[in-house]
C-alpha cells in the first residue's frame, strides 16, 4: 500500500526531493556566506549524529516531537485547515500531561498512569484544537489568527500556573510525575529517546490507515479539496473541520507524552518550545502523508540535533534560518511539478487555494 | 484609576498604535488586491531589525526608517515571487516567510555582531512622539491610503486586481503587475511599522514583533479591508497594550503574566463577537 508508488505519489515525491535540493542549496550559499565550506558542514553533520549512538538518540527523540506535531498539521491541512496552533496544543498538552502526573497516588501501576497521563494530554491539546476548528467552522474567524492568538494565550496561562503553583523553590521545573506515569528510555547511550518513539509509528499507521481506506478519511480529505463540493454530498462540512481540528489538537498534546513521561519526568517552562511550529515543516516536507511526515519528520530532526553538532562550524541560528526556507521551498515546489507534469497530478497543499478562494 | 486612565489616554498610546496602524494599512493594501498578507509578521521584525542596523551602522534615525521601508518592500517582493510567480499558497508563504524572519534576524545578529539577542544601541527617536517622522507617516498614511484606494488608478487597478482579475486583464493590464505594485507600497509601511518597533527603544531585539502582524491581520479583517478603520482598531489594541502595562506597574491583584496578552484575548473576542460581516476582496488567494 505504501509502496505503490502513484503518478501523484511520483509527483509528491519529485516536490519533497525539489525542496530538500533547493534547501540545501540556499543552506550552502549561506554557509559560503559566513565563510565555511558548505561540504564540510553538511558531511560534518551527517557524521556526527550518525556514528555516536547518543547523538542519533538524540535524533530520535527530536523525531518523535516532530512527527506528532507534524502528524496534527497534516491532518488539518488534509481537510482544507492550517494548524499553525500546535505549538500552543503541545503546551496545553505538557501541562495538563504533568498535572495528571502529579495528582496521581505514588504506587500507581503504570498501565492505569500512562493512560491516563496521554488521555489528559490528548484531551487539553484537543480542546485548544476544537476552539480553533469551531471558530472557524461556525464563525469564519481564519484559523491562522485564532491559533496565534491560542499560542500566546496557553503560553501565558501555562507560565502562570507554573509560576503561581507549580514551580517549586525558584526554580522553572514542577514537581516529579509518579513514578508510573514514566515511559522508558530506548537503550541509545543514554539519550533521550524513549517509547513515545514507538506510539508516534503506530499513529503513522493507524492514520496512513483512516487517510487511505477509510470513509472518514475520504470525508475529511473531500472536505479539503472543495468544501462546496463536498456539503453537496451531504458532509456536514462545519461538524468535519471542528472534529478534524480537535482530532489534530490531540495529537500535538500527545506529543507532550515525549517529553513530561519520557523525558523530563516534570513540567518545565518552555519544555517542547518550537516542536509545534517545526511540525509545521515537517508536514509540508512530507505532502501530509503520514509516512512521508515520518520520513520528514527524520530529516528536521537530523537538521536540528546536527546544527547543534556543527555550532563550532556555523552558527546555530543558520539551521533556524534553515527551517523556514524548507518550507517555502517545498510550498513553491508542489505547484512547480504539478505545471511541468507527466500526468497533471493536483497536489494536496496547492488543493488549499480552491478553499483559500471561498474564504 | 484616574491616574491609571490618564497614564492610557496618554501621547505614548500612539507610539505604540504606529508599528500596529502601519502594518493594518499596509495589509489592508496587500489584501485588497487579492494577495492574502500573512508575512506582516515577516515585515515588521524584517524592518525593526533593518531599521537599527542601519541606523547603528549610519548614526542616522532617519536612514534607519529607509531602511527598514526597504526591508519590507523586500519581503513583499519574495512573497509575491513565491505566490504569484511560483503559484504556492499564499497562507503557506505567508508562515514561512515569518519562521524565515525569526530566524533570518537571529542569524544576522549572529553574523553583523556576534550576538543571538540584541543588536548594539541605535540612535531612535525615544519618548518624544511627535518628533518622529514615523508617527506622522502613520497619521498621513491613515488618511492618504483610503482615499488613494478610491481616487487613483494604482487604487482602482488594485482593486480591481482583487475583485475581478479577469476584467483587469479584458482592459489590458496585468493583474500580477498590480499585485506586486500594490504588495510593494504595503511592505513599504509595514517595514516602517517595523522601523518603529526597534527605533523607539533604541535597537533590535529578537522577536521584538511578538506576534503584532498577526493581530494587524485580525485588525484588517475585522474593519472590513477597509484601511482606516483597520488603523482605528489599531489605536484600540494599543490602548490594551498600554493599560495592561499600567496595570502591570501599578497593581498585583492579576498576575503580570496574564495582563500581558490582553491585546490576544482582546482579539479573540472580538473575531468571536464580531465575525468577518463584510466579505473579503473576490479574488483573494487567488494565483
């Protein structure tokens, strides 16, 4: 199923691969600009996440982040929405994440606490999802504001319940989750990453599955490709983009679970900063297939995990700089291909211009 | 609380309604000629950072405002190359230009000055409002952009550019020409809006924009595209501004954390409550 690869899996495939190229080029002109061979850096970077095991962990779990909040973007994006409000559902997400944690009895067994942790997580990321669908849905306020607007909003309400309750002795870190809310480290040199690895390749799956072979999936992505056409169908178009939005909300608060269960064992301020905002990328990179958001997802976190491991070459600020010049490389590659075509194939992000138009 | 009323209503709301008001008057020209403006963002931090490194490197305020108006104009340039010309999506462009932004500027302190935060001081124009050549292209602006809107053919051509491209192009004229001219001019302010942010504090930090293309947008489309009373809505976020910093100094009985994003619940409502009643330009997104 994955591997038949389509006339429109070619084209996505020819646009992803323009992106990375053209990232790449722009990346190396900077390099060349601060003065250090382009080679060096990327071969550099290449090798140092790749042979030490800690690096490569540290890869992973980056990864992990990235492919929840990448997942959450490309779902929206799959039904006609821009979810640029990750950021602010994975911090509704550690937090409540980390208050159920807390609040749990300390012999807890792990089969009730983990659950109930990612339930808490899944649910806080889905309200904020919600509120952002239904505005939207029922109220025609755009998306994009709303979730900004979201993001500084939970932002602040989060810093100021860790401020007023949590953090303890001037510090910015909670208290500990119980212990059986933790989820394990993988065996990687100690690094970070850990089995919330392992539950973000099952929801590749399981969403590869509902996106391909499902008559949800065909709704939500009718509802994407032209909402008029498909409330002439009979889809309640409204009641679609709210579920889609809250379904997407939840799994960038799931993505909470990488970093307060597997990680950090406690609410930090700031703890998965940026992730959101990098699903962003990671989703586009990947032409919302969730296999493709996986592969993506891989590939920004070796960008990021490797600046760090070159900053004695290049500033680490030019891997940042780097990020948003993935994505408007690839949302300038799609409508590239689909105009020099073997056999015209639409391209999903491109399908949002028909709904940008009926806004 | 009258000194708390006073302290709001005071010359100092206009300093902050200017890089809010210019931004609004800018996108409400993108916008209106069918380009969606979601890379405000992208120019306002663009131009705050152009701004103080230019005036740093000059000594010269006012070279500081011409080159944050560059480095708008600049931003719009790319945003109509990557829509219009390429044909990507407009929201898409829009958020990569702002993540470009957020990180473009970090990378150039980077570079210019060693530092990942803040740019060295830059002469600026400090508290004295009025002796700022930027409010007053906010003021001029608040009225001329309306009224050139109506009254001139770069005005109608834009617009029609944004209703009906197809009739723009039975009379001869590119719709894609009038796009960039009218992109071009809207970069023009927003990049000054920008200058504003970094030269009334007297140098660049990272992240100084916080978010305040993005309100400018709700602005613009709150008010209907119409420009001036986008600029007006603007004067209001200000005011919010101001009184949750005057809240802030003053009292403890809400926490500093949660005054401080009064202007985004105070957006948020008013997109709940007020809803876009007029209808966005015809042909906006469009590529």
């Amino acid at each position: 199923m994955i591997l038949r690869v389509t006339e429109q899996g070619r084209a996505q495939l020819q646009a992803a691969a323009i992106a990375i190229l053209a990232s790449i080029a722009i990346g190396s002109v900077m390099m060349l600009v601060v003065g250090v061979p382009p080679g060096t850096v990327w071969w550099a970077m290449l090798e140092r996440t790749t042979s030490d095991p800690y690096t490569l962990g540290q890869v992973l779990y980056k990864a992990t982040g990235l492919a929840l909040c990448g997942l959450s973007v490309g779902l929206a994006l799959d039904a006609g929405l821009f979810n640029i409000g990750a950021e602010g559902q994975l911090t509704a997400g550690v937090l409540a994440c980390a208050l159920m944690g807390t609040a749990l009895p300390g012999d807890t067994p792990s089969f009730i606490a983990v659950p109930l942790c990612l339930f808490a997580a899944a649910l806080a990321g889905g309200l904020v999802g919600a509120a952002i669908g239904a505005l939207r849905a029922y109220r025609g306020a755009h998306e994009v504001i709303t979730s900004i607007m979201l993001n500084a909003i939970v932002a602040a309400l989060a810093l100021w319940v860790g401020n007023a309750f949590l953090f303890q002795g001037g510090t910015t870190r909670g208290a500990d989750i119980v212990k059986g809310a933790e989820l394990p480290h993988l065996p990687f040199a100690g690094s970070a990453v850990n089995g919330t690895l392992i539950m973000a390749l099952g929801l590749v799956a399981l969403l590869t599955w509902l996106r391909s072979s499902t008559t949800w999936g065909q709704m939500w992505r009718a509802v994407g490709r032209d909402p008029d056409a498909a409330r002439s169908v009979g889809i309640a178009v409204p009641r679609v983009q709210t579920i889609v939005m809250a379904a997407a909300g939840a799994l960038a608060g799931l993505a909470a679970a990488n970093f307060v269960l597997g990680h950090k064992h406690a609410f930090e301020e700031g703890l998965g900063r940026g992730t959101g905002f990098l699903g962003i990328s990671a989703a586009l990179l990947g032409r919302t297939h969730p296999v493709g958001i996986g592969i993506a997802a891989l590939l920004l976190g070796l960008l990021s995990a490797g600046g760090l491991a070159v900053a004695d070459l290049v500033p680490k600020e030019l891997t940042e700089m780097l990020q948003g010049v993935v994505v408007l490389a690839v949302a300038a590659a799609g409508p590239w291909v689909a105009r020099h075509p073997r056999a015209a194939p639409k391209d999903p992000v491109g399908q949002r211009a028909g709904k940008a138009r009926a806004a | 609380m009258s000194e708390v009323i006073a302290a709001v209503f005071s010359l100092q709301v206009l300093r902050m309604a200017v890089p809010y008001a210019l931004a609004a008057l800018g996108g409400a020209i993108t916008e209106r000629s069918g380009v969606i403006d979601l890379a405000l963002e992208a120019k306002l931090l663009f131009g705050a950072f152009t701004a103080a490194a230019v005036a740093h490197a000059t000594g010269s305020p006012l070279a500081g405002v011409l080159g944050g108006i560059a480095a708008g104009m600049l931003v719009a340039a790319v945003q109509c190359l990557a829509s219009l010309r390429l044909g990507a999506d407009h929201v898409i462009v829009g958020v990569a230009l702002n993540l470009l932004a957020l990180g473009g500027t970090r990378f150039l302190l980077q570079l210019f000055y060693g530092e990942g935060a803040n740019s060295p001081p830059a002469p600026g124009y400090g508290d004295a409002v009025l002796a700022s050549p930027i409010v007053w292209l906010a003021i001029v602006a608040s009225i001329v952009v309306p009224i050139a809107l109506v009254k001139t053919k770069w005005g109608l051509r834009l617009r029609a550019a944004g209703d009906r491209p197809d009739a723009l192009v039975a009379v001869g004229v590119s719709p894609v020409r009038a796009r960039l001219y009218a992109a071009l001019v809207g970069g023009a302010l927003a990049g000054a809006g920008g200058a504003q942010l970094s030269l009334a504090v007297g140098g660049f930090s990272a992240d100084m924009s916080g978010g305040r293309g993005y309100i400018a947008l709700a602005m613009v489309i709150l008010a209907g595209w119409r420009p001036a009373w986008a600029a007006l809505a603007c004067v209001g976020v200000a005011l919010a501004e101001r009184l949750s910093i005057e809240l802030q100094l003053r009292t403890a009985a809400v926490p500093a954390e949660l005054l401080h994003i009064l202007p985004y619940v105070l957006t948020l409502a008013v997109l709940v409550v007020g809803g876009a009643r007029r209808p966005p330009p015809r042909a906006l997104g469009s590529r």
